[in-house]
C-alpha cells in the first residue's frame, strides 16, 4: 500500500507514464527507419534543419530524430539502444537527471538528445569527470555523430587556443566538467575578442552528474596571479605544530576534523615565537600559519588525502580517487602540507578569477544529466538545478546478491577476514573487486595478498595510466583487483568465460563511504545487464565513519555481548545506524554547499555584470562611445551626490565636485 502511495506522490512515476508514451511513438518507427538507404538517413539531418528554419520545435521532431539516431547506431556500431535507453534520453532532452543503472549504456543515452538539440547549430556539451572518459566517448561515439553529418570536437587540456576554438565551434563537443570552467575564466581574462575559444552556453549533458555537480560543487575552479609576498614561517609553524601534545596543547575533533590549541597551547606559541600575546592583531598572520600547520598535521593524511611525487604534494579527489594535478588547496594550506613533508614549498598566489561548478553550470541555457545514483540526492538537484531525478527500469533484472554488512570490533580483524573471504574465491576462481577509500588501505591489503600469494592488481591514482588495461581484466577468471573510487565511476567491467557460472564479479567493500552514493557505485560494477554477481561490506568499528559518528554505544553494547575480535556481526539494526551516519553526513554537506552558493551567488552577480561589461568592449570596434559614456555617468553621479547634501553651501559642493 505505502509503495502505491510513494508512486502517487513521486513525479517521476507520472513522468515515466508520459515518457512511456513518446518512446513507443520512436519505437514504432524501427521498422520504416531500417528501409531507409544510408544516403536517405544522413538525409533527415538536413531535413531536420529546414524543419526547424521553418518554425517547427525540437519536440516535433524528437520522436523521428531519436528514431534516426537508433537506426543510425546499429548500422555504425552494431549497438541498437534498448527501449529504456530511449526513455533515458527522453529525459534527458527535456532537461531531467536519467538515473540508469551501470552497465545499461549511458553512454549511447547521451548520444540521441545530444543529436537533436546540436541541429539548433548552437552546440551541445557532453561533459565527464576525466579526459580518459571524454577522449573513449568522442571516439566510440563520435562515429554515429559523423554518420549523421555532425561535427564532433574534444577539449583536453594542452589544446591550443585556435584548437580550443576548433573543438567548441563543433556542434558536438565532449569536454571535462575543469576544463570548460577554466576556459570560460580564462575567456574573461582575455585582452582581445579573437583570443575567446567559448561561444554562448547551450546545452549540457553532464555524465556522473552527481559526481560533478554535488561532489566537487565545493570546489572552486581558480586561475592565480603573481605570487603575493608572504613571510615564510611555513617551516616554522610545521616544526611548532610537530612538538604539539594532542588533548593536553591542543584539542581534535573527530567529526568536524577541526584543530584547536588549548591555553596550553597558546602558551607554548607565545614562548616558542617570542611574544606577549598570541591573539593580538599584529599576530593575526602567524595564528593563521600555526591554524594550517595543525590542520596539515593531524587533520589531513597522507595517501588518503594526498600523495607526495616529484618533490610536490599532490591533492587525492576524496570521491573518484584521482589525482587533481594542478589543483592546490588555498589560504595558505597548500603550502603548510609541503612544510610537513619537506618537500619545495612554493608560494603562495593570489587568486585572479574564480567560479564554482554550481555558478558555471547554471549558465547553460539547458542542462540535463545522468548517472547511476542520483535518487538520495533528488532535492539538492531540485532546489539547485531545477532538474528532476527520473529513475529508469533496468533492461534486464538485477539478480546481483548484496549480502549485509559484516561488522568488526577491529581494523585488524576486519583485513584478515577481507583476506580469507577473497582467498576462498580466488581458489574457486572468481572474479574479485576490492573497493578501498584511500590509496593508503589498497596499498596495505596489497601487502597482506602478496604475503598470501594471491597475485592481483592495484589501481589507485598512483597507476592511473594502467587504468584502462586493469580494468579489462577486472572480470575475467582468479582475477583479483584492488581499487579507490577510480574503478567505481564510468567503468564496465565485463565478465570472462565462464565467470557466470562462478557467481559472476564479487565486489568487496572495505568501508562505508560518508556518501551512499559512492556505496552503490561501487556495488554497480557488479551485476549489470542481468549479470549474476555479488556485494558485501566489510565495516570495523575503527572505521572513519564509525568513530567520527558515534560508535561508541555500539562498541560497548557489541564487548557487552561478548562479541569476539575476530568475529562478525551481521544486523539490520547496525545497517540502519551506518545508513543513519551517512544521511547525518550528506545532510551536513548539503548544508555547507547550500550556504556556499549563497556566498557564490553575490560574487557571481558582481561576475556576470563585470563580464557583461568587458565583453561588450571587446567586441566593439571602437571603445570611444562607451568611454565617453562612462565618464559622463560618472560625472553625473557625482554632481547629483553633492547636489543633494542640503547642509553644505553652494561653494562648498562645487569645491567637492572639482576635487573629486
């Protein structure tokens, strides 16, 4: 009864009825489409065009253009999309979030609204998390575009400013969400119109979409200036912090991870740099170094939240698990992580423009996205994007087993019983997918399976470049691979011979992730398209989550019991409690990227007015009407300012006037 209500009140059951209607009207035109010659279907393009020049709307000619594209892809690619696949693009043409589980071919969803909203000529983004994802698309894709009379373009990073410019005038280009922010800056910064590569922002269809528009919303894109002059005490407030006590000079919160000297703390500042009181003004600066040496050193850890090579400090993205070269953490922070691991430290810059993924998108004129776990998150995209989240049926039902969560009293006894579970089914020779948080916890089970002589594969951000094969082989027989977060996003791990009959991939979790969308990520490499397959976690009570969210009760009532170190517990109760800590969690990170678009919202309106400006000037030919214009308003404003000032006299206001 209460799943009759829920589907009553949900929108995207009676937007699902509707969508339903319209992907029947493309699938009755599979027969007419396929008599079509090759040369009659590169024609409806152009048909398409004239259709529109004349005044029909995109929504006239969806159902034959989505029609021609699915005809178009079985010719190109042999792939013919599944009638959920159209269901997806549906949604996504009219601006929704398409939720698909992995495996179900997001990739070709893209392609059909991508298609009909490029024959406007206004062009169409297809945005991913990595230049790996974006450059496998553009070409595995890109061939049914240019069946079609298309022009597909990809953005990577070391383009040119004339190759840039190449690939956004193509009517389909497939870019990473970083590298069109920072074009989009780096436009606004240029000294001459011809120097821009972006035209006006029309559509976007944004892959992982949660990813990219919750995970990283926190994530300012930056493009610094000059380094400004700030006195080097880096070295000096990294060896203070170092000779810190924890509890006694300073104090650690595990929920919040946030720093906080004691008056013990305090004292030992003062005597260490020489000073009478800490807090006083003139000191505001080296507070600020000693803030980020304590966070540096016991907040933030290495090979969890960053890696050191090449004599720099590397950021880890905490939700894909790669790399984010380029990017440093800002206010100082940066460089108290290069003070802790001795390594060059560089100085500090000042920030010359800034956007967030939340301004930049908003942008576009429409935006749509899909993934494969966007449900939990449904108000955030509403209240934010206004996108709705339309959860599309699988082709063929899940029969994937997700087993409960198995828990720990200890980090320790956890492992080895992830080791033995893992050796049991490499002997029987299936397939299994270790999914780790950090690069730190792959690295040591690594260790521990080399001991075991279980011979298996790592992929962190330390080997991204083996990616691609790794993951080849990820399903194949005894194959034994473990990964971050890298393997949980736009990958497709198929399954070798006679994997299925072995109960087909088992993914091992080897902790909850503060976010339940990360979770089922990495459950859905596992299972896809009616694949058999398997997933459990594998949870301590030590577990980040767990100790930073009260665990506490849990562990006491668990000793209580008489559980022992190496034995598992299995309840829905303590399911319940780590699904409770998760939504505690996402719930605070809703808040705290709510609360940053509100700041961001005053800056990007003071953004698009200065950017509004500046490119009217650069794209007139003569700057003389708008300069002369300028100052008479200037002028203006200030002859009206002193008019109005009743108390002074009239010399008085045309002394003031001269002056100004």
């Amino acid at each position: 009864m209460f799943k009759r209500l829920f589907k009553v009140f949900d929108c995207s059951y009676s937007d699902l009825g509707r969508l339903t209607k319209i992907a029947d009207q493309i699938d009755a035109l599979s027969e007419e489409m396929s008599k079509l010659s090759d040369e009659e279907l590169q024609n409806k393009t152009n048909e398409f065009k004239e259709r529109l020049a004349k005044g029909e709307t995109l929504d006239d000619i969806l159902v034959e253009a989505f029609a021609v594209v699915r005809e178009a892809s079985k010719r190109v690619t042999g792939m013919y999309p599944f009638y959920v696949q159209l269901l997806g693009a549906i949604a996504i043409h009219e601006g929704n979030i398409a939720e698909m589980k992995t495996g179900e071919g997001k990739t070709l969803v893209s392609v059909m609204p991508a298609y009909l909203n490029a024959l406007t000529g206004k062009g169409v983004h297809i945005v991913t998390v990595n230049e790996y994802l974006a450059q496998r698309d553009s070409e595995w894709m890109g061939v049914i575009f240019k069946f079609l009379g298309l022009t597909v373009g990809l953005n990577l990073r070391e383009l040119s400013p004339d190759e840039k410019r190449e690939a956004y005038n193509s009517d389909i280009l497939y870019s990473t969400n970083s590298e069109l922010g920072f074009d989009y800056l780096r436009d606004n910064m240029a000294l001459y119109a011809a120097q821009r590569v972006q035209r006006p922002l029309n559509f976007a269809i944004v892959d992982e979409v949660d990813s990219i528009l919750i995970d990283e919303a926190r994530t300012p894109l930056i493009i610094s200036g000059q380094p400004a002059k700030t006195a080097n005490l880096y070295i000096a407030a990294d060896l203070f912090a170092k000779s810190l006590k924890r509890d006694i000079d300073f104090t650690y919160d595990e929920k919040t991870k946030a720093t906080m000297l004691t008056m013990e703390g305090i004292k030992k500042a003062e005597q260490r740099f020489n000073i009478d009181n800490l807090y006083d003004l003139e000191h505001s600066e080296l507070v600020h170094y000693i803030d980020n040496a304590l966070k540096a050193n016991y907040s933030m850890q290495k090979d969890v939240d960053y890696v050191v090579q090449d004599d720099q400090v590397i950021i880890v993205d905490p939700f894909t698990g790669r790399l984010m070269r380029g990017r440093q953490y800002s206010e100082g922070l940066h460089q108290a992580l290069e003070a802790k691991e001795g390594v060059t430290i560089k100085e500090e810059t000042k920030i010359v423009a800034t956007i967030t993924f939340q301004n930049y998108f908003r942008m576009y004129k429409k935006l749509a996205g899909m993934t494969g776990t966007a449900k939990t998150e449904e108000e955030e995209f509403r209240n934010i994007y206004n996108m709705k989240v339309i959860e599309i049926s699988t082709n063929k039902p899940v029969i994937r087993i997700d087993a409960p969560d198995k828990v720990y009293l200890t980090k320790e006894a956890k492992f080895k019983a992830i080791v033995k579970e893992i050796k049991e089914r490499y002997n029987k020779g299936q397939p299994v997918l270790v999914g780790t948080i950090a690069i730190e916890t792959s690295e040591l089970l690594s260790k521990m399976l080399t001991r075991e002589k279980i011979p298996h594969e790592v992929l962190n951000a330390k080997n991204h470049a083996r990616e691609a094969e790794i993951i080849a082989h990820a399903g194949e027989k005894g194959s034994v691979t473990i990964a971050t977060n890298m393997a949980g996003r736009g990958t497709d791990i198929k399954l070798g011979e006679g994997v299925k009959e072995l109960g087909g991939l088992c993914v091992i979790g080897t902790e909850r992730h503060e976010s339940r969308r990360i979770d089922n990520q990495l459950r859905g490499r596992s299972g896809r398209q009616g694949d058999p397959g398997y997933s459990q976690f594998f949870i301590s009570l030590e577990d980040d989550l767990m100790v930073r969210f009260g665990s506490d009760r849990m562990k006491s009532m668990l000793s209580t019991i008489g559980l022992a170190p190496d034995e598992a517990i299995e309840s829905k109760m303590l399911s319940k409690s780590i699904e409770s800590a998760q939504k505690r969690v996402e719930g605070n990170n809703f808040d705290m990227r709510k609360q940053l678009l509100q700041y961001d919202n005053v800056m990007g309106r003071q953004r698009e007015i200065i950017y509004e400006k500046r490119n009217k000037i650069l794209d007139q030919e003569s700057i003389h009407d708008e300069v002369i214009n300028i100052i008479s308003t200037t002028i203006e404003g200030i002859v009206n300012n002193e008019m109005l000032k009743e108390e002074l006299s009239e010399e008085e206001k045309k002394k003031n006037i001269i002056n100004n």
